[in-house]
C-alpha cells in the first residue's frame, strides 16, 4: 500500500498544488536522516522510510505498530499515540524499547508522533467519525472503521492518521548506560572501609544498568588483610565470593557451582582452561560469548549447568589487580534476550574493576590494621580473671572498630581492690597503643596507693604529655592532626569498711545495684576528659554497700540511648534476684541492648562485693612503748601457728612486724594498730596516727640503726604506705609457699 492510495493524495494533479506535496513527501521520505513511520487511525503501518531498517518491507504494511517494533510495553505506547489522535497534542523525544526482526538484541527507540489532519474533507465525512457521527463501512484503510478511535476535538479537521518518526538509538543509550554504571561505581564505591560492603556496593552500581548478573571473588587471604599475591595467580589459590547479585529477570546466579550451592562467603578454585584462570594468569580481561558448544564449558561443567540455568549468553571476565597483585576476579553476564557484551563494555569492566580493586585494597589494608590493633588490644587487656580478697568479678568484651577500650581490676594493699574501665576514642593502631600506655601508667599509679581523685589526675598529667607528643609531629605525620579522646573511671572498694570510692575523667559512672535487687544511688561528679585542654578537678563520691552488691562499670557503647541505665538496673536485679552468676549477668545486660545497637567496641566489667571472713584476719591494738614489739611478735606468732603456716614464715613475719611496730613507736602517733590478713598472701599492716612517710636507707657498715625498712623489703615480697584521714598504713606482703 502506497501513500499515494491514501486520502492525502487523491484528486492531486501532476502540476497543481498536489504534485509540490507529492515532491515534499517524496524528498522526506527518501533524504530525510530520521526514520519516518505512516499509521492509519488504527495504528497500522502505512508507510516507512528505509532508515527505519527491516520495517520498510511489504511484509510490515498493515501490522499494528507495537507488533512492527514489537515493544516491551505495547499497552502503553498504543495509549500514548491513541492519545494524539484523539488531540491531546503531539508526542516528542519519547523513549520506547522493543526489538527488530532483522537485527538481534534489545533496541531503544527515541518516538515522536504528529496527527495527519485532512482540512480539505467537509465536517462528518470520512475521518471525522466524531460524536453523532454514523460509522462507514468497515475496511482495513477507513478511518471510519468500526474500531476506530473517537475523531479529533475539532469535527472540521479529520483525522486521517499519525505520522511518526523513529530513531533508534540504541547505542546513544548503551553510551549513556555505560557512563552512568561508571558513574555509578565512582560514588558507591570507596565509600568503605570494609571488604565485603565494598564488594557489595560494587555489584549494586552494575547490576541491573549495565549486567543482568554480577559476581565478584576475592583472594581468600586478602579478606583476613594478606597481601595479595603478585599475578599470575597460582591455579589452587582459592577465591571467596565476597558479593553477588543480578537482575528481577535472571532466576538463577550464572555464577553459582553445583546444586546452587556457592552462596556469598563461599570458596572454590578456578577450574583450568576456563576464561577465568586465563583472566588472573596473563591479568587481561575477556569478552565470552556462550553457546551450547562453548569448548571450555566442558572443563567446568558444574559452571556450564549454572550458565545454562540462568540463560546465560555473554561474559566478561576482569580481573581486580592493583600495581600488578591480583586481589580478585569480577565476571559479569548477561542473560535472556539482553544484548550481548561488546568491546566498549569490556573497557568500561575494566576501568570499573580498577576503581574497586583500588577500594577493596584500602579497605584490606585497613582491614590488617584492625586485626593488628586488636591483637595488640587483646594483648594488653588482662588474660585471665585475677583472684581478689574480697570481690568476685567478671568481664564482657565486646568486639569492634573501636580498638581502644580497656578494663582492669588490680588488687591493693589492705584487701582492697581497683576496678578500672575506660576507652581511647579512634580506630586503629594508634588507638590500641595509647590505650595500652594509659594502662600501664593507672596500674603504676595504683601501686601507689592514692586515692581515686589523685590517681585520675595524675593519668591526666600523663595524657596531657601524650598529646603534647603528637602535636610536635611533623605536619606530614598523619596523626598530626588526629585528635585524642579518652575517658576513665577508677574506683576502689575497701570490703573491711564495705565503701567503694569512685573518680571518673570524662566517662560514665558505675551503677550499682544491692544484694535485694534494688538500685543503689552513685552520684559520681563527672571530671573532663582525659585529653582535654581545659583542666578540672575529679571530685571522688563513696558509697556504702552491703555484701553481695554489684557495681557494674561500663564504656559508653553500652549507654546508647536515655534508657540504658534504667535497662542495665533492671537486668541487674532479675539476674540478682534469680541467683545468676555473675557472667550471666554481663550476658543478660548485652542480650537486653536495643536491636538496632551497633557498638563500635565496648567493655563491661562487673564486681560482686563481699567481706573478709573473721577466721582470715587478725587486728589488735598497741600500747605506744618500748615493750610493744616484743609483745606483737608474740601474738604474730600464736595466731600464725594457729593458722598453719610453716616456720619460716613464721619467723620471718615476726621479723617484719616487729620492724615496723618499732619503726611506729619511734617516729608516730597514737593510735598503734597491727593486722594481719590471711590470703593467697600474707598481709601484715601497722597504723599509727602520723602522716610522715619512712623512707628506705641503706645503711653503711659502720651505722648503728637504719637497717629496719631495709631488712623488711629484704623479707616481704611487696610493701609500701598509704596515707588517710587519720594516719598511715606501713605495710608488707609475703608469698605463700604452694601460692607461687
């Protein structure tokens, strides 16, 4: 069917007006470089132009145009363009996808359509089958068909049909696909510092836009931060499946080994004579076309099922390398009726797959950092529960990012015990390793018998002096400009006085429950930051509790919303009231935290208070004269021997508590009080009312006195002075033979 059969042209003369139209119409149709579609009213082809390529043939006239460019959403373009008959107006710049007969793979249509109007036609005739208007008979070229649409809004201009032009674009469209995947890839990608995101986030900007599946492995040494190894890659070097995905209309994973069951986290090994290993052998990659008789779908024939589940026609395989080291491999497929890969989508794998073989080593590298600093964090946390006199404690850990949170409990003297938490805000080494270091300097500071106010200040002299250190770096130096953060709470439980005496520097307080289950009031004045500039003074709070309490010292972590405290207490006292030990108690705690808590690290520790028992613990009180030695060596003696120990420690204890018994009488005050305490070690403790410390001399052959202090550091395994309200505290402590 010709144009010249249409209405358009009937009655035209060769010389008249009609012959310029035909003229206009031919020149269009023939030199015009946009493909150029007639429809009747019915949306039938009339006429088509030869750059619309296979649909200008004799076979297409008459077919409905969705069928002609078979369309994805015929339903919805029929609307479009029905619309424009009806006189909504023209459509312009419309994207419509479909396929051609004559050329294989999905296309892109870019459709605009214009009403062909017939002014010449008098109202009501042919073509203006409007409101009122009786139906002509019914033929396949009438636009009074019986299935014709309603005539145009203006019954004076009939509609005689549609004049569309169709370009296909088709590799504008695969262009603009490929800058968008690549654009993509630049934001989703190295946006994390975690392997596994960063394989994740790399598949979803791929798939569905430019491959309908998507696989990524990873060398499996690199996801526990190894080096990668230097291509080409050894053919048994197992790869895990770091991240998959694919599109709605894939079914099942291309990549996927037997009986589907190679989920993400999965490993295997690159089967030789396959795209694959030649990918991570010469370190190129590789555009695949599959078939049924692809030759090396044989060596993998576990692969060969899974592609032809999926319907699997085209690869590319790519491998992630970096500076010549292979981290891993990237397979992308395309399944069903998706056009198959080309040259220009190889380059584009290949500049995506650098940017995430660049992401994902960031990501190892500091994946080896973490391991490395929670190793040195493991290291410098206590490795196994210390024996306390008079307190049970336990401990939960909980791992993270955060490398820097530290708990401790350090027995002092007198049966009293330490108990520390605290944190280095930070990741990484660094964090770890100033963790370690204030560590170490509150375990000196608590030898030394302070009190928890003095303690806190003195570590925040030494952090003051850390951060001094790292702001006289170099400006090159990358922890120049890193700030320090940290924060600690010290507290010290006296169980003879059941009082535990708390200082915090910019931390959490303790909380505190009683052996009923109730809540124990602990209002600690909150001190500043460890690394802070400004300075301040940590004001102590003492609480008295009753035997069998639980204080439970926590890093902020565990403090994630305004409930936590009120949770913590609440699970505290269950546990309490239910007999659960005390581990349990820090398991139900990390049970009970809210489900969207994402702790970057935490550290729990929990202390059960109790008492000395009296059959472990002697105390008398002394006369202040010179008879007073020899009478404590005596009662030294009995209750020593009443307690089974051997005589040498016997004999040595009288040693040292007449030393310091004479050494009280000589240089104190009133009152004199002698204890001793019966342990895993021998405690022995003499008071008197003065604060001056005794000083260690070593004596010269020719001197008479000033052996005493010497003899006793000589006989007693630790001793040292403490100092309170009402005095001071000479002290020893021995070992215990078996106790070693």
């Amino acid at each position: 069917m010709s144009y010249a059969d249409t209405p358009a042209g009937a009655g035209a003369g060769k010389d008249g007006p009609g012959a310029l139209d035909d003229a206009l119409l031919e020149a269009l149709f023939a030199q015009t470089a946009v493909g150029l579609v007639v429809l009747d009213p019915r949306l039938r082809l009339v006429r088509a132009n030869s750059l619309v390529e296979g649909v200008g043939t004799e076979e297409y006239i008459g077919l409905p145009f969705t069928e002609v460019f078979r369309l994805d959403d015929p339903d919805g373009c029929e609307r479009l363009l029905r619309r424009v008959l009806a006189g909504d107006g023209p459509v312009r710049d419309h994207l419509v996808r479909g396929r051609l007969r004559q050329i294989p793979g999905d296309r892109t249509f870019l459709v605009s359509a214009y009403r062909l109007e017939n002014p010449t036609a008098p109202a009501g005739s042919a073509g203006s089958a409007g409101p009122g208007s009786p139906a002509g008979p019914a033929s396949p070229a009438s636009p009074t068909a019986p299935d014709s649409p309603a005539g145009p809004a203006d019954p004076h201009t009939p509609t005689i049909g549609l004049l569309s032009a169709v370009v296909d674009v088709t590799e504008r469209e695969r262009a603009r696909a490929r800058e968008t995947a690549l654009a993509a890839v630049r934001d989703a990608v190295g946006g994390s510092l975690d392997v596994a995101a960063t394989c994740r986030s790399f598949i979803d900007a791929l798939v569905p836009g430019f491959a309908g599946a998507a696989v990524v492995e990873v060398v499996d040494e690199v996801l526990r931060g190894a080096d990668p190894p230097v291509g080409p890659l050894p053919p048994e070097t197992p790869l895990r499946r770091a991240a998959t995905g694919r599109c709605a209309t894939v079914r099942t994973d291309p990549g996927d080994g037997p009986h589907r069951g190679r989920p993400v986290g999965g490993t295997r090994r690159l089967p030789p004579r396959t795209p694959y290993a030649l990918a991570v052998a010469d370190l190129r990659p590789r555009l695949v076309p599959l078939t049924a008789d692809t030759p090396w779908l044989a060596a993998d024939p576990d692969g060969a099922g899974a592609l032809a589940r999926a319907g699997a026609h085209s690869l590319i395989v790519v491998p992630l390398t970096l500076r010549g080291a292979v981290l891993g491999l990237l397979s992308l497929y395309r399944c069903g009726s998706a056009e198959p890969f080309d040259e220009d989508d190889v380059s584009l794998a290949a500049t995506a797959a650098t940017r995430a073989a660049l992401a994902v080593d960031n990501a190892r590298r500091y994946e080896r950092e973490h391991l490395i600093a929670s190793t040195v964090q493991r290291r410098l946390l206590p490795q196994a529960e210390r024996h306390q006199a008079a307190v049970e404690t336990a401990h939960v850990l909980l791992p993270g990012r955060d490398s820097g949170c530290w708990f401790d409990t350090i027995a002092l003297s007198g049966a009293r015990t330490a108990l520390v938490v605290g944190g280095v805000a930070g990741e990484g080494l660094q964090s770890a390793i100033a963790m370690g270091q204030l560590r170490t300097v509150i375990q000196a500071l608590a030898g030394l018998d302070l009190e928890p106010e003095e303690v806190l200040a003195r570590l925040k002299e030494t952090a003051d002096r850390l951060a001094d250190e790292r702001a006289a770096l170099p400006p090159s130096d990358a922890l120049q400009g890193e700030e320090l953060r940290a924060g600690c709470v010290y507290g010290v439980y006296d169980p003879f006085t059941r009082t535990c005496t708390v200082a915090r520097a910019g931390h959490p307080a303790p909380l505190a429950v009683g052996p009923d289950g109730r809540a124990v009031a602990l209002d600690v004045p909150e001190g500043p930051g460890l690394f802070d500039a400004d300075g301040g003074l940590f004001a102590p709070a003492a609480v008295t509790l009753e035997e069998g309490s639980v204080l439970a010292f926590c890093t902020g972590d565990l403090l994630p919303d305004e409930h936590a405290e009120e949770r913590i207490t609440r699970t505290l006292a269950d546990g309490i009231r239910s007999g659960r030990g005390l581990q349990q108690l820090g398991d139900d705690i990390v049970y009970a935290l809210p489900d969207d808590t994402r702790s970057a690290g935490a550290a729990l520790l929990l202390a059960r208070t109790g008492t000395v028992s009296d059959h472990r613990v002697a105390t008398w009180d002394l006369a202040q004269d010179r008879a007073t030695p020899a009478t404590a060596r005596l009662l030294v003696r009995d209750r020593l021997q009443g307690w089974g120990l051997d005589e040498d420690t016997v004999d040595a204890t009288e040693l040292i508590v007449s030393e310091l018994v004479t050494n009280a009488i000589r240089y104190g005050t009133p009152p004199l009080r002698l204890r001793l305490l019966l342990d895993t070690t021998l405690t022995c403790e003499v008071h008197d009312g003065s604060t001056a410390s005794p000083h260690l001399r070593h004596a010269r052959t020719v001197d008479e006195g000033g052996r005493g202090l010497f003899i006793v550091s000589r006989l007693a395994t630790h001793w040292g002075a403490r100092h309170g309200p009402d005095g001071k505290v000479l002290w020893t402590e021995q070992d215990l033979p078996g106790n070693g």
